[in-house]
C-alpha cells in the first residue's frame, strides 16, 4: 500500500535542503517526474517555488498544489 503525506509535511522535506524526487502537473497537464532536486526560494503568498535539477542545473519554478508525489509519497491536501 502506497503511503501518503500532507502537504506540509512536503513542504517541511523540500525546506530541508535535502535532494529529493518530485512527480508534477505541469500546465500543459502532463505529468513530468523531476530527480535529484532541490528547493531554493518558497513564496508563500504566491504559492510557488523555485526549483533546481541538480543533474541538469536547471532551475524551473512549480506550484505545490502541482505536486502529488515527493520520494514516492502521495501528497494529499
């Protein structure tokens, strides 16, 4: 059984500093499964975060409510 955590506990792993394996929505709709990243910057009242890939050094920004999966846990609200 897959297990699941809330999205605060989500947002406790990302603050860390920790790399970890994020799974999106993107706005497109398509699903895209970003490894080894990192967070770097949180705007709360925005609702997005800035995102680094740290095999290809990309950094990509991407709303929380977005994601639904950190290190294989579902996310839930």
């Amino acid at each position: 059984m897959a297990q699941s955590i809330h999205i605060n506990t989500m947002r406790e792993m990302l603050k860390a500093g920790d790399p970890v394996d994020i799974t999106l929505w993107t706005k497109s709709g398509q699903i895209q499964r970003w490894r080894n990243c990192i967070s770097l910057r949180y705007d709360f009242y925005k609702g997005v975060r800035r995102v680094k890939l740290l095999d290809s050094r990309q950094i990509r920004t991407v709303r929380d409510v977005c994601i639904f999966e950190i290190n294989n846990l579902t996310v839930f609200l």
